[in-house]
C-alpha cells in the first residue's frame, strides 16, 4: 500500500470465501467483511442459519451467495473456488474458519475423533489455501485468514487433536506467508481467546473453570464476538499489506500470563 486514507480498509469490490460463515464466530467474520464492502460466498455442510445471514449481508448493501459443502470431502477445495468463481467472477479473500472440536480424556480418546478433527481444522485449511493460492498468486493480490485458537500457544489436555492442529495452522500460516509473499498475497491468523458465546456459556459458567478463565485474563472479562470483528477486517484489508506471517491474539491479553 503506497498510501494510507480511508479506503485502506474498505472492501469495496471484494469477495471473500468463509468457510463456517453462517454459524458461530463465522457468522460475525461473514457480518463483518460484508459490513466494509465485501460480497461474501458462505461454505458450510448445511443450511444452517442461511436465511438469517443472508438477511444481514444484504442489509449491509452486499451480495452473498452460498455453497453446501463439507469441506474434507475429497476435492472439496476445488469445488469451493470453482463455485465462487462461478458466483462472484473472482475472490480476493479466503478465511479458513470452519472446525471442530471433540474432548476425551487422554486413555480414552477415539482414534476416529483425533482423524475426524485433523482433517476439518488442518487438512481441510491446506487444501483450501493450496487451491486458493493457485487463483491469488496470478492475480498477484489477495489475503488468506487461517483461524486459529489460544491452543495454537496452549496445551489442552482433553483436546489433543484441537490443540495440535491450531498448533499446526500457525506454523501453516507462517510457511504460507513466506511462500507467497512475492506475490502480493498475505496470509495471517486470528486466535480468538475466550469469546462469549452459545458454545461457550456453559464453560463461562462453570463453577471451577468459570472463574478460572477469567482470574487468567489481565480485564478479567471474557470477549464478545464483536471483538474479532476489527482485526478480521484490518486482516483482510490494505491497511495490512506489509503484514503477513502473524496470529493475532484478540484475548484480553490471557497469553501475557
């Protein structure tokens, strides 16, 4: 970016691919990138919160399209970005959000629930940023966004594949980063620390872990999910061009202690 005004973070004339972006925290990635001008094409293996997403991105003035896929089934990558094109003529924008999480204790974790979660939180994000990057590097622009955890730093004693594939994405971003530079394409993490949710209300909840968590974070405050909001579009955005490489922890500051 040569220069900085109030453009360089609009999205104007932009499309974005989010994977699990009707749902939880991808339904806020999805509000947000239409919010600054984005059109966003919504993956997700159902239907889902479609209508509700659909109402917002509208409102926001942008159009959104929609593509039924499970992101690990073979050839899955492909079949995204060729819907999209199909859809949008172009993209600009992938944000890898999808993933799962299963917990067991050590001894009795299932063979088939460590596969199951490598292949959504890490195969599926290669895949889809291997063939994302075959359409980005010969337009020379464009940003990929891998969604990453506080268990891209942290251990997770009940949730070994979890913690190992946000341990992973964050080295996937980084080898991303430095592969593609030269072509004007960024590749960068949001980790999302503590974030008030559906999900997570009975974990704020709890009466030993509840208090736990927030005792750990400097504001003592969990986040909400507007909180990611800001950093997604800044990640996604010019403003961020000479960036690229990084998980940016929105945490409260949790990883300080």
């Amino acid at each position: 970016m040569s220069d900085f005004n109030r453009d360089s973070f609009s999205l104007k004339g932009q499309v974005a691919i989010v994977t699990g972006g009707a749902r939880g925290l991808g339904k806020f990635y999805t509000t947000a990138l239409s919010l600054y001008g984005a059109d966003v094409m919504v993956v997700s293996r159902t239907q889902n919160g479609w209508d509700e997403i659909r109402q917002v991105v509208e409102k926001n003035g942008q159009r959104v399209g929609f593509f039924q896929q499970d992101v690990t089934a073979p050839g899955a990558a492909d079949q995204i970005i060729a819907a999209t094109l199909k859809e949008f003529d172009h993209f600009d924008i992938l944000v890898n959000n999808a993933g799962v999480i299963i917990r067991n204790d050590v001894l009795d974790y299932k063979d088939e629930d460590w596969q199951k979660v490598i292949d959504i939180n890490l195969n599926a994000t290669y895949y889809l940023s291997h063939a994302a990057a075959k359409v980005l590097t010969k337009q020379k622009h464009g940003k990929i966004i891998n969604i990453g955890s506080m268990l891209s730093y942290r251990a997770g004693k009940y949730i070994f594949p979890y913690t190992a594939s946000k341990h992973a994405v964050l080295g996937l971003t980084r080898a991303y980063a430095d592969a593609l530079a030269k072509d004007n394409v960024q590749v960068n993490g949001l980790a999302p620390g503590y974030i008030s949710t559906d999900m997570t209300k009975a974990l704020q909840e709890d009466p030993v872990r509840g208090p736990e968590i927030a005792a750990h974070i400097p504001s003592g405050d969990w986040g909400v999910p507007a909180d990611l909001m800001g950093p997604m579009i800044f990640l996604a955005s010019h403003a961020s061009d000479y960036v690229t490489g990084v998980m940016v922890p929105v945490d409260g500051g949790y990883l300080l202690r």
